[in-house]
C-alpha cells in the first residue's frame, strides 16, 4: 500500500471511530450535543425529526403522545420523547409479542410500546404501585385505543413480577432505581434468548452501580449504552451461536 493511500485509511477509520464515540457514550461518558443519531435537535443535519404517522391509526396516537408530552408531563416523570421512540423501534424491530415494563407512571412510555405491539401483534403488561398514576394511565391508554393490548398491575412490582408468565420479548425498566438488580434477576429467566432488557435513568449519579454491573459482567448479556435522551442501557439476553 503507497504512503499516500496508507494516510487515506488511518484518516476514514479514525473518523469512524470518532463518530461512534460521538453517537454512543458510555454510562459514564458525557453527552455531546450535535452528535450524529436520533436526539435533540443540533447535529450537523443527523438530528430527528418529529415522526411520521404511516396512516391514520398511527397519527391518532402519535396525537395523543403529543398532547400528553405537552400537558402531563409534570409530576409523571416521563421518558424524554426520543427514548419514547427508541423504545418503540426496538420493541417493533425485534416483533415482541410481549414486553413487560416496571412503572407505568401515567402510561406515556407504554403507550410508545404499544405503538409498536399494534404493529407486532404483542401485548404489554406494566407495573405501577401509585394508584392515582395508574388510574390515569387506565384512562390515557383508553384514549389511545390501547387499551384492549395492555395489562396495568397496580401494586409492587417487586412482588408481582413473580406472576409474569414467559416468554418475553423485551422488559422495560423505569421505577425505583435501586430496585432495577431485583428485577433483572427476577424477570431475565423469563426473558426469551435474543430478547432485550432496556433501563432508564442510566447515567452517571442516577444509576445502580449494581445493575451496570450486573449487565456489563454477565457473558450471557450484551449491553450498549444511549445517553441521548435520559440515558438508556440496552442488553441483550445472548442466543448460543451455532
Ligand atoms: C419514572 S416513573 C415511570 C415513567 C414512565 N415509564 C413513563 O415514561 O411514562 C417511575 C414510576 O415507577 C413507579 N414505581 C416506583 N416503585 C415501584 C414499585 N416498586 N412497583 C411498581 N411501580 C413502582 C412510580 O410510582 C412511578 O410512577
């Protein structure tokens, strides 16, 4: 290889490597506006734009996510809409039949969910012990015509977590953050090979040091870390290779 060509790949890998360390910091890295990827607005032309409906019936609930993105967001602790839309591109593209998730709060990140098991012929069963939280979610997940694929458990989730009837696809975890090793451990067995456990809140300060590590020194996981929106751990529960 001439010298000249030589400088060319050192230079284009060096600049793919820079663009992967601008698109996916670790839980202890420092988010970099104007990455390239999804998120805030920003980028040098990579940033999102607001979804798209496919038709009708996505543009009814894109609607609704909208409305409650603007009016119901105070006190709920919702997800940052772009995790709201990571959630449901990766339940859609792994076609769950069946995601668990642990706080529903108002039902914002569930409803993105459900966006995706419209599609996929899934269901969600999700977890809230707050009853007043619950009741609105009840309420947000009729106006969104979700209702008939979505399960609310009103109580602890510690303890109703046992009830989860496998296989599923992917669980979402969003609750109390010191809780998230017990239901990592009470969840994964029920959780298919080739299916996903998703976290929020992983950044550094907010996250259990326990579950970082407990899904960063398992072999039979592989995690990769979003700090985008409010920081987001997505592990994968490996399948044996053949
Ligand atoms: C950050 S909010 C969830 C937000 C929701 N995922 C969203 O983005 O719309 C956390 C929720 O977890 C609930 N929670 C906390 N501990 C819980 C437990 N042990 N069992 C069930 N829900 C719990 C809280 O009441 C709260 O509504």
């Amino acid at each position: 290889m001439s010298r000249r060509m030589m400088i060319g790949v050192t230079g284009a890998t060096l600049l793919i490597a820079a663009g992967l360390l601008l698109a996916q910091p670790g839980p202890g890295g420092r988010r970099r506006p104007g990455g390239p990827g999804f998120g805030p607005p920003g980028g040098r032309g990579m940033e999102s734009k607001p979804p798209l409906a496919k038709g009708p019936a996505e543009q009814k609930i894109l609607d609704m996510l909208n409305d409650m993105n603007r009016n119901e967001r105070g006190g709920n602790m919702n997800v940052p809409i772009e995790d709201g839309r990571l959630l449901r591109l990766l339940a859609e593209s792994i076609g769950a039949k069946h995601v668990v998730e642990i706080g529903t709060s108002n039902g914002y990140s569930g409803i993105w969910q459900a966006l995706a098991l419209k599609a996929t012929g899934g269901k969600l069963t999700t977890f809230e012990i707050d009853e007043g939280r619950a009741a609105m979610a009840r309420q947000n997940f009729q106006r969104a015509g979700v209702q008939d694929i979505v399960t609310l458990v009103l109580g602890d989730a510690h303890e109703k977590v046992a009830d989860v009837v496998g296989p599923v696809d992917m669980v979402f975890i969003d609750a109390d953050k010191e809780g998230y090793v017990d239901y990592l451990n009470k969840l994964l067995p029920k959780v298919r090979p080739g299916g996903l456990i998703v976290a929020h809140n992983i950044t550094p300060g907010m996250a259990d040091a326990e579950y970082v590590a407990a899904i960063t020194t398992n072999p039979e996981l592989e995690t990769v870390f979003y700090s985008q929106g409010g920081g987001v751990s997505v592990t994968l529960k490996k399948r044996a290779l053949n």
